[in-house]
C-alpha cells in the first residue's frame, strides 16, 4: 500500500492546526496557541538557538518575542501544507522573513533574513502533542549578522503553480535517492533538468541530478548501510507539491567525506518538498536540512 493512502488528498492541515499556526507564526505566543495543544505538548528541534528549548509553551513564547520584540513586521510564506492521517502528523513548510530591528541577541544589525523551515505537528485527540522544527538556523545567523562568515543571497522563488501531482512517482523517486540509486534511476520521474535548491552548506547544487548523485556517493561509499525513517508523506494540490519528512540515520565508515572515516553517527531530521510540472514529472526540489548539527555530529565539524 502506497505510503499516501489516508493522507489528506490535498486538502491540507486541520482547522485548529492552521490556526494554531498562524497564532505562532504572528507572535500571539502560548496564550493564543494553547487552546488548540495539550498542556505538556513538547518541542524538538536539531537547531543551535533552540537546542534547550522543550516545551511548546516556551517555543511559542520564544516566537512571540522574535516576532515582536527582535524582528517587528517579520512575516513567512507557505508554499507546502498537508497532512498524514495515517500517522496524525500535519507538516508545514514555509520561508521566514525579518530584520533585526530590536533587542536581540546582540544589538540591532539592520541586517535582514530569508529563511526556509518546516514544522511537523503530532497530534492525538485532535490536540498537538508534540512539534518538531527542522531549520538551519547557523545560515539564517550568518544573514542576521549574528554569526560570523558570509551571508548567503536570498533563495530562488518556490515553485507553487498547480501541476500534475503524482503521489506513486514521488514516493519512488524518493525511495530511489534515499537508498543511493542516483539520477540513473531518479531520472525517469523527473524532467531533464530539474532544479534543486537548499538552504544546507554541503548542497550548492542547482539540479537534481547534481543532488541525486551526492546521495548515491553518500549512501553507498561514504555511509554504507545508512537509512531513513519516514515520518510523514503527504501532498499539498493547490502547490503541486508532495512532501517527505524523515530521519536520517548514518555512520562515517567509508571513503568521500570531508574527513577521513570518523565512525561516528549522525541522527539527523529533514525534508523534501518535490514540484511536479502538468506532465506529471518532477519539475523541481527543496531539501530543508540543518547541515551543520549532522557535521558536528559525524566530527566532520567543530
């Protein structure tokens, strides 16, 4: 059985979810969101500002004081929302915009960010219990003016134009390049030169071809016997878009990386967000990954 079955069929995330949201995303912190969580929902999130943060309640109360305090008139865009009946988990990704304008964690820079993340909402009883951020915060900080090193320039806009989703020719196409197979056999559900972008400082890349073959390098001599754990599959009609959130887990045995072998092991969130054009074919591809947690954790990264 397809891994889409039960899946929301495009109709995108539960009112309350939707709400719950915007109430987050516009700085109205635990006040406003915790009508719609249970009272000890939990946070997670494999990123450096947030590493300590573990409780829903205090993630909000965190946004709201970004969003209100540190980068007044900050503001995001959707380009994904769906939702996974089969595993109860609502998934959002979204480009966040500000500028350091107020108190912060150093005084204000002027400097702006435009920054790609997703959220990933366990529910149970039609409450959240449980949300997982994944964002490269380390390429958001660097914008800011917060971390040291150059700024990257703004991302390419974000195909959502309605096209012709093909939930089966996804899923095998992700399956196909999670497990190392490369573009040879990617390329059949994609078109010829199907761009790739990420917000990740190993993955410059601008095709998927480019990005298909690091993984086949990466899943079978680099990290031999690597894997995932998918935790959510979904599709958002009105983009054209099908999303897959999963764990990567991984273990620096072999010869390609940066480093000689570590034997170390990373566990690490991300995504995939996969455009089909109105042919049916794999147009374009987002992965939002914060790479620097994974480099630290594999020792390839102070």
């Amino acid at each position: 059985m397809s891994c889409f079955a039960g899946c929301c069929g495009g109709g995108g995330a539960p009112a309350n979810i939707k709400a719950f949201f915007k109430a987050c995303e516009t700085g109205q912190g635990w006040d406003a969101c915790k009508k719609h969580c249970t009272p000890d929902a939990t946070f997670a999130a494999q990123s450096e500002p947030l590493a300590d943060i573990i409780t829903l309640e205090a993630y909000t109360n965190w946004m709201a004081s970004l969003a209100t305090q540190t980068m007044p008139g900050c503001s995001y865009e959707i380009h994904f929302e769906g939702f996974d009946a089969k595993r109860s988990v609502a998934v959002f990704f979204a480009t966040f915009k500000g500028t350091h304008t107020g108190p912060g964690p150093c005084p204000p820079t002027g400097k702006s960010t435009v920054s790609h993340y997703l959220y990933a909402i366990s529910l149970q009883g039609g409450k959240i219990f449980a949300m997982t951020k994944v964002w490269n915060a380390p390429w958001a900080m660097r914008q800011l003016g917060w971390a040291p090193g150059a700024a990257a320039p703004p991302p390419l806009p974000i195909a959502t134009t309605r096209g012709q989703i093909n939930p089966d020719a996804g899923l095998k196409f992700f399956e196909a390049c999670e497990t190392g197979k490369g573009w040879m056999a990617c390329k059949e559900y994609c078109t010829p030169n199907a761009t790739f972008q990420s917000q990740a400082e190993p993955l410059q890349f601008n095709t998927v071809q480019q990005y298909t073959d690091w993984m086949r390098g990466l899943a079978t001599q680099t990290m031999p016997g690597c894997g995932y754990d998918l935790k959510f599959a979904g599709e958002d009609r009105k983009t054209g878009t099908v999303g897959f959130y999963a764990l990567f887990t991984g273990k620096h045995t072999g010869p390609g990386g940066p480093v000689h072998p570590t034997g170390y092991e990373c566990r690490s969130d991300y995504a995939y967000f996969i455009h089909f054009d109105t042919q049916g074919k794999i147009d374009s591809m987002v992965k939002v990954w914060n790479a620097n947690w994974a480099m630290k954790a594999l020792g390839w990264q102070s």
